[in-house]
C-alpha cells in the first residue's frame, strides 16, 4: 500500500463518544466535567464510551470555559541593568520548588524574568492567563516592588516573597528563629563575640527580622549585642568581603560573625583565608539561605536555610487562595551544619 493509500487518522472527539453511549454531546461534556445534573449510570456509560475510543479531554479548554486556565504565573524579579544570570541563585532555588508546587497541585507554571519597567506586567489573572501570581526575586528594585503592589491592590490572588513591603500579602522565612538558631549554634561553639553583618535598615526586611533574631539570642544568652555591620559593594560578595577586612582593619574583636545571606558569609570567608584567619578555629561563621554553593566554599558554609519545598507550596496555596483565606505566612527554618562551625 502506497502512502497515500493510507487511511487517515482522525482524531476523536466528543461527538463520536456521544454517539458511543447514545447520548447528546452536551451531556458527554457534562459527565466528563463531573456536573451534578448528570445520574452515575449515565456518567459510567459516558466515560467507559470515552475509554474505548481513546477519547482525551482538553482539560484547558474545559478549564478556560469554566474561568479557570490551569497555570500559575511566576515573576521573578530582578535588577534592571543586569540579566537572569545575576539573579541571587536562592531564587532560582525558590522558582524551582514554586514550579514543583505547582506542578503538584495540577498546574502549569508560566515564568517570567522582569528588571525593566517596560517589561512589568502582573495582569495575568485579569486577562485570564493565569488562576494566581507568584511574585519572587531582589527588593533592591523598588520601581518593580511598586509595580506588583498596585497590581496587588487592583486584583486579589498575588503572593509575594521579597516583598519590601509588609501591607502585601507575603511568604517569608521565619527570619527571626532563623537568627536565633544561628547565634546559639555560634554560642554553643565556644563564640562570646558575635557580629551581626548586614543592613537591617536596608529594603530586605528579612535582614531586619534576622537582626533582631540576632539580638534576642544574644540577651538571652547573656552577651552583649553589637551594632549590625555594614559595608558597601556592588554586590553582596562583595559587601561580605568588605565588611571583614573593615573589621579586621579597624582591630575590632570577633570570635563568630552571622551574615544576612549566604553571599555575604562567601564573600567574607574569601577575605578571611586571604588574611590568613583560620575557620573556624579563629572565627566560626554562619550564613542565611541555605544556598547549594555554600557546600564548596573553603571551608563550607554553615547556613540557616528555609523549607523549600513548604516555601514554594505556600507561595502557590496563597496566591490561589480567596482574599479571605490568606493570611501571612512563615516558613520553618534549619541549620545546615557544615565546616564553618565548631
């Protein structure tokens, strides 16, 4: 037989399962729908025709024609000037247990990467391209922050992580105990001395409520806490290297050190080694994030990293939840015990 002689494969659709189990097409979109108004006997019959047939049904076209699309918008969030490639990877560590989340709950996760004003767009539920939006990604980047809170303001079903603002509707860590689980592994190492490094007046909330897990650990252990440190530099590696040879420079005692974020505590364990401060024998150190590079720095990072996965379900059940249904919410935290500790 030549190709053309082939027969042809069509596809099947719901008028071939109607005639199938005798009944109209409506009543096949009904049953397979899971409408009420249809008997069991009748739903049985609709769906063993379909199952013969090899009959699929479009579950976004039956989702859209109930208003629903079946996908979850994520935007993450960046610095204008730069590409995704220089976004903080504890983003990407979000993005991809946010996506899994979704995928989880039967959803399809639409990304987008925005740094530019000319890129916002956050109207995906209005326009019906999405049930929910997830909004990730820097709080250095107000003009972007205030984008999705007007966005926010306009139309329910946003969740937000980074969120400069605290009238939104976020998920965040739970920075404060985070604080406190680093100063008492530190205290439990021998460490008297603890600096707290980063901006607590900065736009990352985070580093504030960290500050201040920081500073109820410390009068609760009985020791003095001290001024956060802070450095500039064009990225937090940066600052973190900066902020430890100020230190050092400035003959200031330290016997343990915990960074806002991971990239800071990188950054200073690059100038420690390099001023031949041994860790942890001399200074232990402790960072905030849980990022998968902290395993091969020198030596490797001790961290305070959140619940992915409970971070990514949460942002997803937030931003499908009704108005009334979501409240603020707090992800767990744990130590990560690496080599930066004694």
């Amino acid at each position: 037989m030549s190709s053309s002689d082939k027969p042809e494969l069509r596809r099947v659709t719901s008028i071939d399962v109607a005639e199938r189990a005798g009944v109209s097409q409506s009543t096949v979109s009904r049953a397979l729908a899971g409408s009420e108004t249809i008997t069991e006997a009748t739903r049985s019959r609709v769906e063993r025709a379909a199952a013969e047939l090899g009959y699929q049904v479009n579950a976004r076209a039956a989702g859209l024609r109930r208003g629903e699309t079946g996908t979850i918008a994520i935007v993450v969030i960046g610095r204008e000037g730069e590409g995704p490639t220089a976004i903080n990877p504890f983003y990407y560590s979000l993005l991809g247990s946010t996506c899994a989340a979704a995928a989880e709950a039967g959803y399809e996760a639409l990304v987008s990467f925005q740094a530019k004003p000319e890129q916002f767009f956050g109207h995906y539920v209005a326009r019906r391209h999405a049930d929910g939006v997830v909004v990730i990604g820097t709080a250095t980047n107000e003009a972007a922050w205030d984008y999705f809170r007007n966005c926010a303001e306009e139309a329910p079903r946003m969740a937000f992580w980074g969120s400069p603002f605290d009238d939104s509707v976020w998920v965040r860590s739970d920075n404060r105990a985070g604080g406190q689980l680093a100063v008492e592994r530190l205290v439990q190492g021998g460490a008297k001395e603890i600096v707290f490094v980063g901006d607590p007046t900065s736009s990352q909330r985070q580093f504030r409520e960290r500050y201040e897990g920081y500073r109820s650990a410390m009068d609760a252990a009985g020791l003095t806490p001290g001024e956060a440190v802070v450095s500039a530099g064009e990225d937090r590696v940066a600052q973190g290297r900066n902020a430890t040879a100020q230190m050092v420079d400035s003959g200031a005692r330290f016997d343990g050190l915990f960074f806002a974020c991971d990239a800071m505590a990188l950054g200073a364990l690059e100038e420690l080694a390099a001023r031949g401060v041994a860790v942890p024998d001399d200074v232990a150190v402790i960072g905030f994030d849980g990022l998968g590079s902290g395993a091969f720095s020198a030596p490797p990072l001790t961290t305070v990293e959140p619940d992915f996965a409970l971070a990514g379900r949460l942002l997803v059940e937030t931003a499908l939840a009704s108005e009334a249904e979501r409240p603020e919410r707090r992800v767990a935290v744990h130590l990560v015990e690496r080599a930066s500790v004694r």
